[in-house]
C-alpha cells in the first residue's frame, strides 16, 4: 500500500472504533484498496461525520455528507460509508 494516504488512516481508525466496520474484500484485510481511479475504503455502516469532524483535518479532505462519503483532494483516496451511493452520469 503507498503512504500517500496514510494521512486518511486515522479517521477510518476513528469511525472503526465507534462501530462502524470494513466492507469485507476477497483479496485484502487492508482498510484502502486500489482501484483505477485511485485508493477506496468501503465501510458497511454510513459515517458519522461528527467523529470525524472532532478529528483534525486538511483543508484537502472534503466531507460529503450528502452522499456518505470522505475524499482527498491531495491523493484522491476515497472512504464510503454504507450508505454512499454513486453518482448518475447522465
């Protein structure tokens, strides 16, 4: 796993340890998994933004509470909640 998006690990380590979970992966038990459009972490339970948000963040990490999900402007890195739902290219 590259370390450009270690920086993202604590919050996924904080959303864990209030009870969310990894979505299970046949291939890794790492938090961030590669995709073409870059690093995902999948969570099975939507995200509680207040605990993230109690965490100190870049001014490159943007919460996307609308649609469930963290990215990083900085790598690209994307973390999903349970609830995220892609958006529709139409």
């Amino acid at each position: 796993m590259g370390d450009d998006h270690r920086h993202l690990l604590p919050l996924v380590d904080a959303l864990l340890a209030d009870g969310n979970a990894l979505e299970p992966h046949p291939a890794t038990d790492e938090a961030f998994r590669p995709s073409q459009g870059g690093y995902y972490c999948q969570l099975t339970k939507p995200i509680d933004f207040a605990v993230v948000r109690a965490l100190p963040l870049s001014d490159k990490v943007h919460l996307v509470e609308h649609a469930d999900y963290i990215w990083c402007e900085h790598c690209w890195a994307e973390i999903y909640g349970g609830g995220y739902k892609r958006p529709e290219v139409g």
